[in-house]
C-alpha cells in the first residue's frame, strides 16, 4: 500500500504538466474487445522450415526446387518433444492473452492434417501436411496447442500465408517483391477456392478467434496478372467469406494490405510514431529470425522489447512477439528467457497494459510513456527504469 500510495503521489505530480489532451482514439468494433483489451500476444512461427533451423523464408532465401525441399527439409521434420502445454503455459506466465501459430506459412507445408487434395507433394500421392508426409503421424499440434490455450484462458488464433511456394499453381519468384507468380488464371481461381476450402477447414475445426495472414504481396488494386494475382477484390472477397463462416472472428489487413481492408493494421518490426487512424498491432521478432534459426544468438535484450512494449500500448497498439521453437518442438533457451524476464515484469505492472488505451496527452515525456486505465483511481504510468526506482522506493 505504501509503494502504491507513492506511485499515485508521483504520478499526480507529473500530470501536472501534461495538461493537454489528446484527441480520442478509433471506435472499436464489439467483436474486437477482447482484442483490444488483451493487448499482448504471442506469434508461434513453427512450421518444417524448422528443422533445417535456418528461419521460416528457408525455401526462398537457399533456392530450392519443390522436390529438393520437400526431400531435404518437409520429410525429416519431427517434431517429438511438442508440448502445447508448456507453450501456453509460457506465454500465460508472460502476461500473453493470445496466441497466433502458423497453420501454414509460404513454404506450404501444413500444420494440421488437411482434407484439400491439391496441397500435396510434387508426386501428387500425399498430402503435404505433417499428418501425411512426415513420420509424425499420430497427433495433431494446432488440436494440442489449441487445448493448451483453451485450459490457460488464452485466446488461440491462426496464422495462414496467402501465398504458396509448393502449390502446383504457383512458383516461387525470387529476387523481386511479388514473391509468387500464377500458373494460369485457372490456376489462380482454383487456387483461391481450394485455400477457401482449407480456412473453412481451419475454422470449423480449430474455431479460431482470429485469423492472421500473410503472404499477399502479388497484390493489385485492379485487375489480376499472373505475378500480380491478388487484388483488393479478392481481399474483400476474402473477409467477407471469412464473416460468413464466423462473424466474431478478427482478421487482420494482410488479406490485402494497403486498402483499408481487415480489421486492424499490421506494422512489422516497428513502432509508428503516432497512433494509428485505426487499431493497429506490431509484431516483433525476439532476435533477427522469424522462425528457428540456430546461427542468430542476437537476441534483444528483455528490457528493450519491454520498453518496446510500452511505447506500443502507449499509442494505443497491441503487441506480438514470436518465438519459433526447434524442429524437435521445444522453445530455445534465449526465448524462455526473455518470457521469464517479461513474466515479472507484467507481474508488477500489467494494470498499465490490459485494457489501457493510449496516452490521454499529446507529447511523450523523456522518461517514460502514459497508459491510461478508466478502471483504476487515476491514469495509470507505464515506466522505464528512472520512474520504476522512484514507484520502488
């Protein structure tokens, strides 16, 4: 009570000089309060780019043909020491509310045993997920990790990738900021139905609380092309398919960024320096990889994705932050680390994370940044580490 007591001191104290306020944030829309309010996730990146431990875009950055991946890297993935339930149990301790895993990223490859024919290897004999084409064949990890998350009062989502480097609709263009280049427009249409079938999949199964996409940089704001194949239209198209299967369900803008489409924004390893004109969420890698990568130990230090994660909330954003566990299942060191450090972190202040909105003020002091919580006795500060000494005295 005594520290409390202080805090409150200090903080009015400081009020007194921000006596501006700033214009009220965006209306948010009923289905995205918890959302809003949980501000915290985590993003899983785990997929067969795993095992050859050398991060997600491994099939793009090395040059493989779809058979040589396939062979090398897809069919030795194993992933044995899986436990949904200690990677739930990290991202509660670490003050997460939700949790995003890829379902299926560019390479193709899926993580749940998918009933859509035409994902399948170059042989066209298997499906290519890892039910079908591994020797991981008895269990299903979006099923454990999604009872996990349930158990632990976490929200479970999914992450699908628009593009598909391994569909034979597609090949990988590399070198060039399309990424994915059409076969045909059959091909593309077919395409579009078949990934249509696999989220209907995805929804009706796993029952998501939001989905998460990527992969949509063949974009165009017009009429399709081979290399430039994903249009507005075909994101609208999307969102609204997704509504009618589930109206609660959050979609972030990726279904085509850059239009106003989804739900929210999605800036990538960055921070804007102002709040958003809508909701908006930063991903963050916890060092230089998305995905296991063994060579990077660059990892950021705790205190810099914690200070990161205030600033974000501070300008009324959420914040997710990945970790990509090993071809074995299990979560690197370095990353346990830092949601042990974020762990007590939130212990000791998540009041001024969960279900705070930005900043009331329109300038940011030097040391430190405003959250503000309507649910508290006065707006509430979010610190670095010269106002924590002073909350800690």
């Amino acid at each position: 009570m005594e520290k409390r007591s202080l805090f409150i001191s200090v903080l009015l104290v400081f009020m007194l000089f921000f006596q501006q306020i700033a214009t009220a944030q965006y209306v948010i829309p009923a289905k995205m309060d918890w959302w809003y309010a949980d501000r915290f996730g985590m993003l899983v990146c785990f997929g067969s780019y795993s095992y050859y431990a050398n991060g997600e875009w491994e099939f793009s950055n090395d040059n493989w043909s779809k058979s040589g991946y396939q062979t090398t890297i897809s069919s030795k993935f194993n992933p044995v020491n899986f436990n949904g339930g200690t990677i739930a149990r990290l991202a509660k301790n670490a003050g997460m509310k939700y949790l995003v895993i890829t379902a299926k990223h560019h390479e193709g490859f899926c993580m749940w045993p998918t009933a859509v024919q035409s994902f399948t290897d170059v042989s066209g004999t298997k499906l290519y997920d890892l039910h079908d084409f591994t020797a991981f064949k008895t269990r299903d990890i979006i099923q454990e990790l999604k009872d996990s998350c349930d158990a632990q009062g976490i929200k479970f989502c999914l992450y699908y990738s628009i593009l598909d480097w391994n569909h034979p609709s597609q090949q990988i263009s590399k070198g060039t900021l399309i990424y994915s280049t059409m076969a045909s427009f059959d091909a593309r249409t077919n395409y579009i139905n078949d990934m249509k079938a696999q989220l209907n999949e995805l929804i009706t199964k796993y029952h998501p609380a939001a989905l998460w996409f990527d992969g949509d940089w063949m974009l165009n704001g017009g009429t399709p092309t081979l290399a430039s194949w994903w249009t507005k239209a075909d994101g609208l198209d999307l969102y609204n398919y997704l509504m009618g299967l589930d109206r609660t369900l959050v979609v972030n803008e990726r279904v085509c960024r850059g239009f106003g489409l989804g739900d929210y924004l999605c800036p990538e390893q960055t921070v804007p320096a102002t709040p958003e004109i809508r909701p908006w969420e930063t991903c963050q890698t916890m060092n230089n990889s998305w995905g296991y990568n063994a060579n990077d130990n660059s990892y950021k230090s705790s205190k810099d994705l914690i200070q990161q994660m205030v600033q974000v909330v501070s300008r009324d954003g959420n914040y997710l932050l990945n970790i990509g566990p090993k071809g074995d299942g299990t979560v690197p060191d370095g990353s346990v680390a830092i949601l042990t450090d974020f762990a007590t972190w939130m212990s000791n202040n998540s009041e001024s994370i969960y279900g705070t909105t930005r900043s009331p003020y329109p300038t940011e002091p030097s040391w430190g940044y405003f959250t503000k919580n309507d649910n508290l006795f006065s707006n509430y500060l979010s610190l670095k580490d010269k106002m924590t000494l002073i909350f800690n005295i």
